[in-house]
C-alpha cells in the first residue's frame, strides 16, 4: 500500500490497539483512527468514510460479528476482522457479508499489513465483479424486452426478425432514444392494447 | 473509498473504452482515484479544455500533442502523452451514392485491400474527392493523406479534407457535404444502420499498427502531480487489458453505450470490439481481426518513432522542418515516464522506445525487459518503411 489510507481500527484494548497503529504507520503515513467503543460505530464509519476498516475482537458471538459487519459497510469498503477464537460456521457468515478478510488469532505486528493488503485487494476485485454482474444483467434484461418487442411486431405487421429489429433501431434512432426504452414503451402498451 | 479526483475530458468514441471502464469497474479506485469524465463535443474544444487548466487529463488523438509540439495545434502549453490508448479503430466509409458508382465500376468492398480500394475510389470520383476527417491533426488525416497519396492522387486539386465531429459524421454524409469520411467506431457503424453510407475499409488496412488515441496531460500537471499521473496511467492500463480480453467484450460494449458517455445501441459497439462488422445496409458482414488494440503486443507503449512518423507526415505537409518538428514530437511521447510507472506493475517493456515502424511482416519476439513481448504484424499497405533515423536525409 504505497499510498496514505484512511483506516478505522475498531480495538477495545489499548495495547493491541497500539501495536496495530505501530504496525500500519511501519508501512506508510496512513491516516489512523481508533474507535474503542462499539456504540455509534455505523454512525461514526458512515461520518468517517475510511478507505479501510480493521476490526479486532476476541471472541464475537453471532450477534455481535452481524451488528460489527453491518456497521462497518463491507460493501462500500474493505473490512478485515481480527478474532481471537471463533466459533463454528462464524467466518463463513462473514464473507458471506462481504467481509475482504477474516482472520482467527492472526493479530501479529508483522501480519497486519501483508493482511490488510490481501483484503484491499480481494475487495477491489470482487467490487469489479459486482460491477460486470450489473452491466452484464442490465443487457440481458434490455435484450429481453427487446426480443418481445420484436415478436409483437412481426406478428402485428407480419415481418421478419431482423425487419423487426432493424425497424426498432430506426425509429429509436429518429426519436434520439434508445432501443431499449422504445421496446419497453412498445411491449408496455400492446399490453394495454391487448 | 475515497478517491483523488482528476477531471478526464473525452469524445464519445469507442476508443475511450479504457477511461471508462477504469472508472466504472474500479480501477481508477483501486488506485485511490476517482475520473471525473467530461464528454466533449468536438477535439478542438477538447484540446481547450486540456490547455485552459478545465481537465486535467484527456482521450485524445496521437498526432493532436504532436501538432502543440511542432507549433502548429494552437495553445502555448506544451502536452504531454503518458501511453496510447488504442491502436488503429477507426473506419473509411463512402456515401451511398458513391459506393453504388464504385460497385459498378468493380469493387468488391472486402474491407481489407486498400489499394484495390483506393484505386476503386479514385475511379469513381470526377473531380475533388471530399474527406470528412474528425480533425485536422488527427491519424484520419494523416492515414488519408498517405493512402491517396501513395496511390498518386494528387493531393492539391483532387482531395479536399473537412473537419466534421465523429458524431456528426453521418449528418455531414446525408446532407451531400461530404463523399467520404475516414471516423472512429461506432460513428461509422452508426452511418450504416441509418443507411446513408457504407464501409469501405477499416484503417488498420492502410496501417496495421497505427497510434489512434493516446492519454494527453499537461507537462506542467505531470510534473507537479507525478504520483496523481501515475496512478490514472496504472489504471488506464489494467482498464485496457481486461479489455483486451474477448469474453470481456459484451459487457465492455453495455458499459461504453451508456447514455453518459455513448449513447448509442451497445450492439453497434460491440462491433468495433470484436471485430465484425455490417458495411451497409443491405447487412453484408466483414470480420476484421484485431480492428482496434488496447494492450496485446505493447499496443499502449508510446514508441517515440510513432511520434516522429506523425512529425515528418505534417512537417513535410506544411513545409517546416522535419528534423525540428520529429526532434519536439518524441519529447512528449513519455515512454520514459511509461517505463517508470508500468514496468513495476507487470507491463511488457520493449527494449528499445524507437523501432522501424510497418518493419514487422509477422508477429516476431523482440527484446524486452521480460523477454516474453512479440510485436504483431505493423506493416503500411504500400509496404513502405519508416526509419525515424532518416528523417531529413
């Protein structure tokens, strides 16, 4: 991480609070905030912005772990959590969440950044994903309507396919809007027609 | 996350596919930056925006910082260009009227043979031939000049050349101000589904590996905001080779039509990516390998003996000095800046910034910091070569 990060470390012991700030600043001029105490954390996070959350906990029960991940917006941003012991299926609720990262009993000077790393990272590419999976099903959800505009057409003026289509296209383009919005309106009031 | 914003001035091209995707699919966030994306209706207000301090950073074509070098694109500052954006992408196409001329007198319109293309237009035009081009420093004009120069038309009395915007392009054709136009994807695409012209060739036929766009930043901005540069042309860069993937290319299409930055039907988009084209209206279909390159081979890597190949086509134009004008054009080609930034994020480094430019027949392993990098095939279609080392000889 070669650039300033702003990162909210979510610590309850001071101690390890420090040696987590230590071990970030070792790494680059980060912008560092500690938040001790868990009220008002969605509040402070969504006031904050941070590039990065890090959330230490010993022992989370399952209440605890979904109010922490809800709060911390692994949506929005990469989140790690730190967990002394862990109980069953835990970790698996956590990335699911979105989580970038969940380590047990893995607090260690020289493990935060390489951690965090991995956790900025893998959070960037699923975001990237998230991304093609909306631009790829907003397609298909056009080329649906598309298609049932098109069999309205052929079957209301007895043309081809490709007529259908290509007399779409024309019209959208004439009126300056696209196939897409013009299939909706065709398909919406054949509705109405019918 | 927080992103640094840098305002990044576009033309509703296909070729700006790797600012858009950067921004859209994170990769300007993932490097802590955000591209405020500007569309811009014409180069030349563009270039101004750029000049004026308005944007930071531009889509622009190869031949316009070459032109600002030479003295001759208007504007004091001096333009720098980080990489190429894409290689070749662009379309020749003719009014219908003219092709129907051109098909009785034989042509075929295999959209690839240039000089049986040219020839085929050169008989069919009575008179001067007239060439929409986007702009006058652009790789239109200057892949124009040396087409229909190469085939001996003379360029004084027979060609006249006009500025037309891309998107206008197909107006221009329609209301007979123009015969011709030589115009990036999808605009030439877009004439067709209107049916007011057809394709003739695809530029990459005249020149296989021609610097279509480049990523154009103020010297000053670079070299007060060198962390800031560095961080777009990284992911300027990743943006360009996930797009260089095929199994990319729909989702790449939906994204560039968005009615914010295209604004036309993604399918038609979709084209110039994969390459397969509809010429006209009558819906014959020709399939281009490799129409336009975004990463593979080096496509981004700003060869210093691309500018200089720009410099002496306008310098040998306008009467100045080919030496002066190719001595200034390689300054703002920053394949030092280039080698700094990528090389440590995975890029292939050639060995050399200058090379023999239409030299390579097939595609052929060079030297480079890898040793993994092969230059594809980048031949003119006169299969002449350029040696940037003989420029005033």
């Amino acid at each position: 991480m070669a650039r300033t990060l702003s990162i909210i470390v979510v610590e309850q012991d001071r101690d390890r609070a420090m040696l987590i700030v230590d071990s970030l600043r070792s790494a680059g001029d980060h912008d560092i905030h500690i938040i001790a105490s868990e009220t008002g954390l969605a509040r402070q996070i969504a006031e904050r912005s941070p590039d990065v959350v890090l959330i230490d906990i010993a022992s989370p029960s399952r209440d605890m772990l979904e109010e922490l991940t809800l709060a911390s917006g692994p949506l929005d941003r990469p989140v790690a959590i730190f967990v002394d012991q862990s109980a069953e299926g835990l970790g698996k609720a956590a990335i699911e969440a979105g989580v970038s990262a969940y380590v047990v009993d893995g607090l260690r000077a020289d493990r935060v950044t390489p951690i965090l790393e991995a956790a900025v990272a893998r959070f960037h590419m699923f975001q990237r994903m998230r991304s093609e999976l909306a631009a790829t099903k907003r397609a298909l959800e056009e080329r649906k309507v598309i298609d049932r505009a098109k069999g309205i057409l052929m079957k209301a003026r007895g043309i081809s396919e490709d007529e259908a289509y290509a007399l779409l296209r024309k019209t959208a383009m004439d009126k300056g809007s696209r196939v897409a919005e013009l299939a909706e309106a065709l398909v919406t009031s054949a509705g109405l027609l019918s | 996350m927080n992103g640094v914003a840098i305002r990044v001035g576009f033309i509703p091209l296909v070729d700006a596919a790797p600012l858009i995707v950067a921004q859209v699919l994170g990769f300007a966030a993932e490097e802590g930056i955000a591209l405020d994306l500007m569309r811009a209706p014409s180069w030349s207000a563009l270039r101004d925006l750029l000049v004026h301090d308005r944007i930071e950073a531009a889509h622009m074509l190869a031949p316009m910082p070459v032109a600002v070098a030479m003295g001759q694109g208007g504007g004091a500052a001096r333009l720098d260009v980080l990489s190429v954006l894409s290689l070749n992408g662009t379309v020749i196409g003719v009014s219908g009227a003219l092709a129907q001329k051109m098909r009785a007198g034989g042509a075929r319109f295999d959209f690839a043979d240039a000089a049986a293309a040219g020839q085929a237009l050169i008989a069919a035009t009575r008179g001067q031939l007239r060439i929409g081009v986007p702009f006058p420093f652009s790789m239109h004009a200057e892949l124009v000049h040396y087409w229909l120069a190469a085939l001996n038309l003379p360029e004084v009395d027979r060609i006249a050349i006009r500025t037309v915007p891309p998107p206008m392009m197909g107006q221009a054709i329609a209301a007979g101000e123009i015969d011709a136009f030589c115009v990036g994807e999808p605009w030439g695409s877009i004439a067709v589904e209107r049916g007011i012209a057809e394709l003739l060739l695809p530029g990459r036929a005249i020149w296989a590996r021609a610097p279509e766009k480049v990523l154009a930043v103020r010297h000053g901005w670079l070299t007060g905001e060198p962390d800031l540069a560095a961080r777009m042309l990284r992911a300027s860069w990743r943006a360009g080779r996930w797009l260089d993937d095929p199994a990319n290319h729909i989702t790449a299409a939906e994204i560039i039509a968005r009615p914010e930055f295209l604004d036309v039907p993604s399918d038609v988009v979709e084209r110039a990516l994969s390459g397969s084209f509809i010429i006209s209206a009558r819906g014959e279909q020709r399939q281009v390998e490799d129409f336009m390159s975004f990463h593979r081979g080096a496509a981004s890597f700003p060869w210093r003996s691309q500018a200089a190949w720009i410099a002496a086509q306008m310098a040998r134009r306008s009467g100045s000095d080919p030496v002066a004008a190719a001595r200034a054009a390689r300054e703002v080609f920053r394949s030092d800046t280039y080698r700094q930034v990528l090389g440590p994020a995975g890029a292939e480094l050639p060995g050399a910034s200058e090379k023999l430019e239409g030299a390579i027949e097939a595609p052929t392993a060079v030297a480079s910091a890898s040793g993994r990098l092969i230059l594809p095939a980048d031949g003119f279609f006169d299969r002449r070569i350029f040696d940037p080392a003989s420029i005033g000889r």
